[in-house]
C-alpha cells in the first residue's frame, strides 16, 4: 500500500470531533425538552398515542440489529448494510416521535413510591444504564456509520462490535421502559 492510499483512508480527527460535538448539543437539546422545558400539551390529550409508537420503532430497530448482526456474520453484507441502514431510520424515526412525545407532553413519571423492586428496576434500567448509554451510542451510531459509507471498513469494524451491543440494548430497554410506564399506571388504579 502507497502512502498516497493509506493517507486516503486516515480519518480527519475534525469529522469525528464534529460528530461528537453534534451528539453532545442533541443530548443537552434533548435533556433540556425533557427536565426543563414546560409541556405544550402537559394534559397528554395530544397524541397521546406517540409513547407507543416510540416502542414500536424502539422495537423494530432492535430487530433490524438483529438480523444486521445475523447477515454480517453470515458473510451477507448488502443483506447487512440494509438492515443497518433500517435500524438507522427506525431510530430516527424514533428520535423525531420522541421529541415530539416530550414537546407535547414532558416528562413521563411513574406512578409509584420510590421504594421497591419495580421501582428501582425502573431507576436502575432508566437512570443507570439506558440514558447514559443512549447519549454514548448516538456519535457511536454515527461514526460507525460514516465509517462504513466512507470505505474504511477497518475501523467501521473495530468500532461496530461496541456500537452494537450499546445501541441493540438501548433500543430493548427502551421498549421495556415504556412498557413499565404503560402498564404500572394501569395496575395502580386498580
């Protein structure tokens, strides 16, 4: 290999830190619609539909991870790349409803004492592990993304075998929080 071509695939550090700076505004932008911003909607009378479609796209960007994994290892790389590629726009979907969830509605809080098993299930899943994994995953998402389009195949693998397990378990626990936040309501009027 040529120093021409080696130098052709060394990644400028400014990429990088230009996504890692784009993902650490979107998570204070996303921290400050859910803590500080006031609801629009604090009743929830507006689509109020929309928790539910952020674990359906949480959900099927599980399963496209999934069968991405299943195809990579398989040797199926355009069967691969798509499914990647469908996880991707099922989290950006995701992103974009959850958004709005928050916008509309603010913070989801959990009906019951904080004492207990299922409430610090709860707090340890939401608190402990799936935020602070989810505001790690996005510039990982990103930068492993960029550098599989961008050829650099070397390091879109390195990188890729943390990316997934990160984004594959943000994505499960998202469904499980949303499902705890849907069904503990529903068992605390009864």
């Amino acid at each position: 290999m040529t120093t021409t071509t080696a130098s052709a695939y060394k990644t400028p550090a400014s990429i990088i830190w230009a996504i890692i700076a784009i993902s650490a505004a979107a998570s204070a932008f996303i921290f400050w619609l859910v803590y500080i911003h006031p609801p629009v909607d604090a009743a929830g009378a507006s689509f109020n539909f929309l928790p539910a479609v952020n674990a359906v796209l949480n959900a099927c960007s599980a399963i496209a991870l999934f069968i991405g994994y299943r195809y990579i290892r398989a040797g199926r790389i355009p069967r691969h790349r798509a499914s990647m590629f469908s996880a991707f726009i099922f989290s950006t979907a995701f992103l974009v409803s959850y958004l709005t969830t928050y916008f509309l509605h603010g913070e989801t809080r959990l009906p019951i004492a904080h004492t207990g098993v299922l409430w610090y299930t709860y707090a340890i899943v939401l608190f402990a592990t799936h935020i602070p994994l989810a505001i790690i995953a996005l510039p990982m998402i990103l930068i492993t993304f960029f550098f599989s389009l961008s050829g650099r195949f070397s390091q879109h693998r390195k990188i890729a075998r943390w990316t997934y397990p990160i984004w594959l378990y943000v994505s499960v626990s998202g469904v499980f929080v949303y499902f705890l936040q849907a069904i503990v309501p529903v068992l605390v009027r009864r």
